[in-house]
C-alpha cells in the first residue's frame, strides 16, 4: 500500500494506524500548494480531490477520505484490534467518534488555517473548537481512550487534531482528561514513530530543519516568551525557506511563509500579515511592529516586509526564495 501525505497534515492519523496495524507500507510526500509528487508526478491525476491522505491499495484501487481510510486500515489487521467488528454496537460508536472529529473538529479548523479570514472569524471558530473539545474532555472521564481502555482508530485521528490545537496555541490545560489523553497517546511507540518520520520527512528535510521542528516544536522561535527565551531563540537553527513554505509547519507560521514566498498571490489581492505572524522576520531585521496613530498594532503586508529587507529575509529563512 502506498500513503499519500503531507508533513503536519491531517495524514498523519492514518499514517499513525498503518503502523499501529503492523501493516507494509510506502510513503509518498505530496507538495499541497504544487499539487505535485517528489518525482515532479502530478498528485492530480493520482487523487482528483487533491488532497491528503489517499491511500493506494495493491489492488489499484484508491480510498480517499481519513475516517474511510483508518477504516480500511483497521479491518485488513483485524488481529490488532484497531476497531470493533463491522456491524456491531461498538463499530458504530467508533463510526460515531469519526464522525464527530470530521465534522466538528477537523473542519472547524480548516478557517483557521485560511489568510483570507478576519482575526474576529478566526476567533469565532477558535470559541467553537474550545467547546468541542470541553465536550471530547467530559466523554474521557474515566477513560483511557475513546472507546474505553483499549486503542482505536478514532484515537490516532483526535490525537491529530489535539497536535494541532497545540501548534495553534490552544490552551487546554483546564481540560485535564484530554490533557492526560493527548500524553498517554503521544507516548505510543507507533504514534511516537509516526511523528519522527513525519517531521523529518522520510529523511528529505535538512538536520538544520529537523532541529528546528525538534527544538520548539515546530513553531517560531518569537513565539517564546522572556527576555532569557528571547535571546535564546537566536541561536536556534533557521529553517530553511523551502521547509517552510512548503507545508512543514502548520497554521499561521506555514501561511506567513506562504505569503513571503508568493507575495502577490498568484494575482490575488495583497495578503496581510498578523503582527505575531511578522515577528520572526522584524526580528531578524531589527525592526518592530507597525502601529497605527492610536499606538495599538496594525497588521501589514507581506509585500511591505519582503520589499522592506529582502536581503535579510532571505538570511532569515536560511536560503534564497523558491
């Protein structure tokens, strides 16, 4: 079989179910803006819907769709217990927790992700995830997992969507069943192998880079907080600007990447960047936010920063412009 992902991307949860079945399988990196494979293939014509995951089986055939896909994993290791038997009370449940993370977790946070959207829609669906994941942290009381004490697809899928609420600065922690739930997970030697060749990408990103994703977990630098973590995050190593704005990194330290690297938008109209979005490059140039007459901070255009220090943007992001 052949998995069909994107580094950070939604295909990690069945990523994580092929390996927690034992099954034999190939990676195949997908470059989501380019829409295209390692080997210049067009993704296109491999999967129409142009996403990740895709999943190719010996057969020929190809299954799309996450919740599809870890189920198709699941029943082909039938020993490993990764869901209930089709047709029985528990598959239904199991079908009812894919379910709910599609629909009310995993969607909620595709605007998120979005430079088209406002910071007041943003923080619309930001309200809206948190009371969904209070109601995942209430149906975990006293449980280990989703479906009681035993692992199953649906875990490999919400620990997914909780990697990204930490990427995108969730705060959980008065959440202490989901909480306990995203470490008990993580600790899974398959989740924890998942992850390893995610973030490396099967060995094609730069030792710089995976100390990068490593060393804060895959966010900015700027993002620490202290005089001391200020200092500290210079002598970080920079990833390199291809890493980046390829999709290595998630939300909006990917699409500021993404908006450096194609500032016009293909013909779009000028993008703007969030001041925490700007950080990392005002900083390497020495510069602060902009602000308007009243003091408070404003956003400013991607265009603006890149034209502002262009040289030193490209020092930044370790390398010159795609």
């Amino acid at each position: 079989m052949k998995l069909y992902y994107s580094p950070g991307a939604c295909s990690l949860s069945p990523h994580i179910a092929l390996l927690e079945a034992g099954l034999p399988y190939e990676l195949v990196k997908v470059d989501l803006r380019a829409k295209k494979l390692e080997n210049g293939d067009d993704y296109w014509k491999v999967n129409p819907k142009g996403q990740v995951p895709a999943l190719a089986l010996d057969s020929g055939e190809l299954v799309t769709e996450g919740p599809v896909i870890v189920q198709t994993i699941a029943d082909r290791a039938k020993d490993r217990a990764l869901a209930p038997a089709p047709g029985s009370a528990e598959r239904y449940k199991l079908l009812e927790w894919l379910n709910f993370i599609t629909s009310e977790l995993h969607k909620n946070f595709s605007p998120l992700f979005q430079p088209a959207f406002s910071d007041e829609v943003k923080a619309f669906f930001r309200d809206r995830l948190m009371g969904k994941f209070k109601y995942v942290d209430s149906q975990l009381a006293g449980h280990d997992y989703l479906m009681g004490k035993d692992f199953t697809v649906a875990d490999g899928y919400l620990f997914t969507m909780l990697a990204w609420a930490e990427r995108m600065n969730f705060d959980l922690t008065g959440l202490p069943n989901l909480t306990a739930y995203k470490a008990r997970v993580g600790a899974r030697p398959k989740v924890q192998e998942a992850l390893a060749k995610g973030r490396t990408a099967e060995g094609r990103v730069s030792s710089a880079d995976s100390r990068f994703l490593q060393a804060d977990g895959g966010r900015f630098p700027s993002r620490l907080a202290g005089d001391r973590e200020k200092r500290d995050r210079r002598s970080l190593p920079r990833p390199s600007f291809e890493t980046l704005a390829s999709g290595e990194l998630l939300g909006d330290d990917a699409l500021f990447c993404h908006k450096i690297a194609d500032p016009h938008g293909e013909g779009a109209a000028k993008p703007r960047v969030s001041n925490h979005e700007a950080m990392p490059l005002l900083d390497a140039i020495g510069d602060s936010p902009p602000r308007n007459g009243e003091g408070s901070s404003r956003s400013c255009g991607a265009i603006e920063l890149a034209s502002r220090a262009p040289r030193q943007a490209a020092a930044f992001f370790g390398g010159k412009r795609p």
